[in-house]
C-alpha cells in the first residue's frame, strides 16, 4: 500500500506537466509568462509537491526557466535559438532515415505507419484550414510516431524535445500571421507516400523542403 501514494503522485505530476505544456503550445502561456508553485498549486487544487516536481520536469526539457526568489517563468526563444533547433531536427531525422534505408524498419512497422498515415492526414487537413493547435497535437504524434519506427526511445525522446521547443518559439509568431495557412507545413501525407514505398531520395527531399520552408519563415521575422 506505501507505493500506491507514489504512484498517485508521479502520475499527478505527469498530468500538470502535460496540462501546462498545452497551455504554453496553445499560447495561453506566452513566452517570458511567469508564475510560482503556489499560484500553479492553486489553479488545479493540489498539493505543491507534485506541481514543483512537473515545474523542474519542463525545466529540464526547456520549457521553462527558473527565476530565482520569483518562481518561473516560460523560456523565450529567439529567431537564432530557432535555427539552432532546425539544424539540429534535421541531423536527427537525416539520422533516421539513413538508418531506415540501411536496416529497414522494425518488425510490426507496418501497423505503425498505418498509424502515422493517419496523423499526417489529420495534420494536413488542420494545417490546410489554419487549426494552429490542432496541427500541433497531430505534427507531435506524427513525428513521434515516425521517428519511433527505428525502434529507439533515445532517439524519439530527443527529436520529441526538439520539435516541442520548436513550437513553443513558433506559436507567438505564426499567431500573429493573417495568412496562417501559408505559414504551416504540411507534407505530411507527402513523407509518410515516400517513407513506404522506402523512396530514400524522395523522403531527403521532402524533409529538406521541409527545413527550408521552416528557415525561410524563421527569416521573414
């Protein structure tokens, strides 16, 4: 019975860590936001031993920023941390799929890439039509997804990280945007066509399109 209370609370600390990144990926906390363990503690009523332990979580991925005296505060990108993140993105996907090309996917994949065909169709649709947060939520199951068919959670963990600080810097921007469909990726359906037929120069090509038209948006801020 001693590590039911154990369980209960990791779990509630996964729940306000997750709660609080869609706060930040949606906006609703913008960067440079601050807030203590008690205020956080108070908006969902718990305890704060749980909050601080979600709060150091997202500060570890970074996300967030401890403040010293004053509690923390949402990280604030800038347009070169943005490149930074893109260079690196792309070495971890180029990573991927030079071993996909070399290995093949792993065993039980083609049920995986059902499933990813599914995110990419859905990111497509919500990134055509402009549904900012909707988007994100499928382009993180999408990659995430994707990148799990090397079968290596290390590897998954880190390109996950990237691609949440991505957005995080991207959100403020492209909320601001009066054409926002114009400003979204969406090739999604277009790499999971490439990744199946095992097309290795079609997938380089539509994630260097992909890169590219991240870096050209990066520029025009």
């Amino acid at each position: 019975m001693p590590g039911s209370g154990a369980v209960t609370r990791n779990t509630l600390r996964q729940q306000i860590a997750d709660a609080l990144r869609d706060e930040v990926l949606a906006g609703r906390l913008p960067p440079g936001t601050e807030f203590t363990v008690k205020q956080i503690a108070e908006q969902y009523e718990v305890s704060a031993t749980p909050v601080r332990e979600a709060l150091v979580d997202l500060s570890a991925q970074g996300l967030l920023e401890l403040v010293q005296h004053r509690g923390f505060r949402v990280r604030i990108f800038s347009v070169d941390d943005f490149r930074g993140m893109i260079e690196a993105r792309a070495l971890v996907v180029d990573g991927i799929f030079r071993r996909l090309a070399e290995r093949g996917t792993a065993p039980g994949s083609g049920e995986l890439l059902v499933s990813v065909r599914r995110r990419g169709e859905e990111a497509h649709r919500a990134a055509q039509s402009g549904s900012l947060e909707v988007l994100i939520g499928y382009d993180l199951r999408f990659w995430r997804e994707l990148s799990g068919l090397v079968a290596n959670t290390y590897i998954s963990e880190f390109l996950h990280r990237i691609r949440v600080q991505c957005w995080v810097f991207a959100v403020p921007h492209l909320q601001r945007e009066s054409q926002l469909h114009a400003a979204l990726w969406d090739g999604h359906s277009e790499l999971v066509d490439a990744v199946t037929l095992a097309d290795a120069d079609a997938v380089r090509g539509i994630v260097r399109g992909y890169n590219e038209h991240a870096l050209a948006w990066a520029a025009r801020l």
